[in-house]
C-alpha cells in the first residue's frame, strides 16, 4: 500500500493565523481526502480533495476555512484559516488507491491558542 | 444510509484477556470493512479489513469477519497484551468507494 507522509506533525498557533498541512503520497492515489479528529470524537470528514479542480466540502464545512488544493495525484494541502481554539484537533489525510484500501498520513496536531 | 455503530468504551483489560469489540454496520449494496487502530500520539493504521461477506480479515493476532446476516465485524483477540493499549476504529466504505464511514472508537487499556 501506499506510503502518506504528512507534515507538520505537529504545531501550536496562534489564534487569527492560519496554517498549512502537506501530504506527500508515494505512488498516485484515485482518491485524498482530509479528516478532522476532535478531542475524544471520532473522524470526521472535512472535504475530498479533487485533482485539478475544487474541493468537495462536507455540511459544515467551507472553502474560506478550510482551503485545499491538489495539484497532482501525489500531494494535497489542508489550510486552517482564521484560526481560533476551537480548531485545536488533529488533523488527517488519506488517500485510497486502485489496488488497495485507505492509507492515512500519521496526523497533524494542531493546538491554538 | 450508511452508518457504523461501535461499543462504547473504555475497555480495561489485563494481560492475556479475552478481548471483543462490537461493530454493527448500516450499508447499502456491498461495503468494505475495516478496523484502524491509533496508538498513543500517532495518525490511524489499518488493522484488518475484509471486502465481501464471509470473509476474514486478521493482523497481528487480531481478527474479525464480515458477517452480512448479523451485519457485524466483530474485532477479536485471544490474549491481548500492555501494547495493545490503543484507541480501535472500525468503519465502512460503500460500494463506490468513495465514501468512508467511522465507528466512535473503543479505548482499550492493557494492565499488566
């Protein structure tokens, strides 16, 4: 399976900055998406990131906070915008290939203060 | 839809317990199935998965198996040790595979 390695691992921000998570995939993927994990909660789905073109937002979720971009089939960036406390998660990638399941980056944990 | 209900946790267990986590699931045609585990301060890894009914999916002297006429995957291990201490997450993703659908997570701790 495919290999994720996603940066920074971790960081703590000020509120009203953002900040830029990368995924750098191995081998192409037909398939990145970003998850949010909130203290104590499960995963949650923030948007599918689509190749050369805009992302698909999951309800509750908009492109002013959460920018994403995928140039290729290998790397897509998250942008946590106008960040406030109620941000601090971690923060996750994955992406799906045609010969294998999920794969995941190892996660961003953000904490804002 | 599509859904996932997992056991609540926490789980406490000592060395060499038998250990059980429940997953039901809620799908349309013929989802995957799977169970990521997260150890302390890292991102998910895939456990197990199992893609059509009947079939077993096992690692690391975890197993589960896709049951359609109960619609479970029920994750199993037989003695379970300190370092499997982690949160376990099962989930789905429908037939297209393009959708993924997580279970809450099950806290387990190992005492020695």
């Amino acid at each position: 399976s495919a290999v994720i390695s996603q940066k920074p691992s971790r960081d703590i921000c000020q509120r009203g900055t953002s900040l830029t998570i990368q995924c750098q995939v191995d081998s192409q993927v037909t398939m990145m998406f970003w998850y949010r994990q909130q203290p104590g909660q499960s995963l949650t789905l923030i948007a599918t990131a689509n190749q050369g073109s805009e992302a698909t937002y999951e309800s509750g979720f908009v492109i002013d906070k959460f920018p994403i971009s995928r140039p290729n089939l290998t790397f897509s960036t998250l942008t946590v915008s106008n960040m406030s406390p109620e941000d601090s998660s971690i923060y996750l990638c994955s992406g799906q290939g045609a010969n294998y399941g999920y794969t995941f980056g190892s996660g961003t944990r953000l904490t804002v203060v | 839809g599509n859904s996932v209900t997992q056991m609540e946790g926490p789980v406490t267990l000592s060395e060499e317990a038998f250990l059980t986590i429940n997953c039901t699931y809620t799908a349309t045609g013929y989802p995957s199935l799977f169970w990521y585990v997260q150890y302390p301060g890292e991102g998910l890894q895939l456990l197990l998965k199992a893609t059509k009914a009947d079939d077993k999916g096992s690692n690391k002297g975890f197993e589960a198996t896709y049951r359609k006429e109960t619609t479970s995957f029920h994750l199993e291990k037989g003695s379970v040790q300190v370092s499997d201490s982690a949160v376990y997450f099962c989930a789905l993703s429908n037939s297209a595979g393009n959708q993924f659908y997580f279970g809450t997570g099950t806290s387990l701790t190992v005492i020695p």
